[in-house]
C-alpha cells in the first residue's frame, strides 16, 4: 500500500445509492412537536430532522402501534367506537 496517493486525476461522480437512502416528503406537524424535537436537537447537537427520522425509524423497526383511543374533552360525553361495514 502506497503512503501516499494522487487523487488528482480521479473523477467524481454522483452516489448512485443516494435517493435510495431517504426520500423528500412534506408533511404538517404540531408547533410542540417540532419543538420538542429542536429542543432535543439542541441537547445531542444532531438536526431535528434527524431526530424525528431516527425516532419513525425506530418505530418501524419495532413495529410500534400508535394507541387511537382518544380521550373526551372535559365535561363531554365519550363517543362510541366506529362502526366499520361488514
């Protein structure tokens, strides 16, 4: 192995793996949410996009099932359940 290489000659190129990593989407979120999650970015210095990505990722990974029971306001009655057509 060479102490030294000349990388002068060498061309560059696109990663052609790069848009297979991740993919641009637009998505709306709460004000608490994104700042919780600056507000994190701001304590570990990684990008709170990151954060957010690290955390969905993290979900899929284990099959995390978000809890839709959602709980009544104050003073209202609860709701039934939906009921789906069968």
């Amino acid at each position: 192995m060479k102490s030294e290489y000349d990388l002068s000659s060498m061309k560059s190129g696109k990663n052609p793996y790069a848009s297979k990593l991740k993919k641009r989407v637009t998505i709306r979120m709460r004000g608490d949410v994104i700042e919780y999650f600056r507000s994190m970015s701001n304590d570990t210095g990684i990008p709170y996009q990151s954060l957010i990505n690290l955390y969905l990722g993290d979900c899929a990974a284990h099959h995390r099932k978000i809890d839709l029971r959602w709980l009544p306001a104050a003073g209202k009655r609860p709701r039934p359940p939906h009921k789906t057509r069968g």
